[in-house]
C-alpha cells in the first residue's frame, strides 16, 4: 500500500471506530467495505477486520476499565455461552455465500433501531434481571446466537448484543455498551480473528494503519458516551442501526 492508501485506511477505521465505540457496534459499515474497495478479496478483508476490531476492544478497554462497569459474574456468562458460536460462525462463513443472509440481517438490523425509537425508555435505568433460572437459560441461548453471527457477519453484530443486554438482561445503555466494546471487541472478534487467521489469509501489511485508526477511535468514542451518558449513546446506537441495516440490504 502507498502512503495516500494508509492515511485512508487510518481515516477510515478512525471514524467506523468512534461511532462504534460511542453506539456499542457497527464498526464494520465503513471499515470492512474500504478494505474490499482498496482491493482486498472478501475472506482476506474479513480476517483482516476481524484482527483490527479486536484493537477496538482494547482502546475502549483502556477507557472503560476506569469506570468499573463490568462484573466478573456477567462477562464470565457472556464469554462462556458466546465464544462457542464465535467459532462456530467463523468456521462456516468462508463456506457459504452470505447474500440472503446479509440482506436478512440488514432487516434485522434496521428493526433494532426502529425499536429503540418506539422504546424511549429502553435502557435509560440500570434494572438487572435474567442473570438466574430460566431467565438465564433463554439469555445464554441468545448469547450463543449473537456470537454465531458476530463470528460469520462482519457488520453491526456488536449492536445485537448491546441490544440483548439492555433487553432481556435489564442493563443500561452505558453499562451495555461497556461490555459489549471489552467484551465482543477483544475476546470475541480475538476468537474470531484466529479462527479466520488459522482458515484463512490476513493482510498483515495492512494492519498499522487499521490498528492505530481502531485504537484510538475506541478510546476517543469510548470517553464520549461515558462523559454523555446514555440519552446520547441511545441516539447513536438508533443512528447507526439505522444506517447499518439500509446498507445491508442495499
């Protein structure tokens, strides 16, 4: 890549990374399709974004570990019912053609924030539940359903588990947003990544560039919805949904 291509590529993964760190997901809308649009082949261009978005997890880990949000209980359930289907979606991605399957979550995505509009006080309060019995059952099979996607799909999965959490486990978006980001963006797309690494090829010469961009987007994205809290971060999960789930499907 020439200088102009890596400023390019840094630009772009700076600002997918910010409104993703600040919306709880969707780094992927602009980062995945620059990568194929510089020439990457779709399965390198998934493998290498997988990789930067585990650099997202880790800036916005740097922000949030200040700020106490996450319990060891909860990302342990988190970790433990989603890991297996990161890999088991990332195992069978680079097998299957994804044109249905993109247009389907690019509805799916769309409803989320169609949703949240139709909810205004959808994870506004911190009100936990779900975390025992039944509850927790039917919360860890969709945990397992997300992290199937988040290993196979490239964009906007992050928001489905935002979503769930403030849903069906009662958080707030801050709190939400603050596991998703530590969680998903380092440990899941880190499985992710070796999954698709190990299957496929990564653009390793590609990666400065995409981690700095990741990086620091997550921290800067990261300190905005704390400092705003989350009437704002609301606002830009519905934004990006939004737009995420049009160009899916378009």
């Amino acid at each position: 890549m020439d200088y102009t291509q890596q400023v390019l590529l840094f630009l772009a993964s700076l600002v997918a990374n910010f409104f993703s760190a600040l919306s709880g997901g969707g780094a992927g809308l602009i980062q995945f399709p620059i990568l194929i649009f510089l020439g990457l082949p779709f399965g390198v261009a998934l493998a290498t974004h997988k990789v930067a978005s585990v650099a997202l997890g880790l800036g916005a880990t740097l922000r949030h570990q200040k700020e106490s949000h996450l319990g060891l209980r909860e990302s342990l359930i988190i970790l433990g019912a989603g890991l297996p289907g990161v890999v088991l979606g990332a195992s069978t991605i680079l097998r299957v053609s994804e044109d249905l399957a993109t247009f389907l979550l690019g509805m799916l995505t769309l409803s989320l924030g169609v949703y949240s509009i139709f909810k205004p006080q959808l994870g506004m309060e911190y009100q936990p539940r779900n975390w025992q019995g039944r509850g927790l059952g039917i919360g860890m099979l969709g945990l397992f359903g997300i992290g199937f996607l988040n290993g196979s799909i490239t964009s906007g999965t992050g928001l489905f588990l935002t979503i769930w959490l403030i849903r069906h486990f009662g958080m707030d978006y801050k709190r939400a947003v603050a596991y998703t980001l530590v969680l998903c963006g380092l440990f899941w797309n880190g499985t992710g990544a070796l999954v698709l690494g190990y299957l496929g090829t990564i653009a390793w010469h590609w990666m400065p560039a995409l981690l700095a961009g990741s990086i620091i987007g997550g921290y800067l994205g990261s300190h905005v919805a704390i400092k705003k809290g989350n009437l704002w971060i609301k606002r830009s999960f519905e934004i990006i949904t939004i737009l995420i789930g049009l160009k899916l499907m378009l």
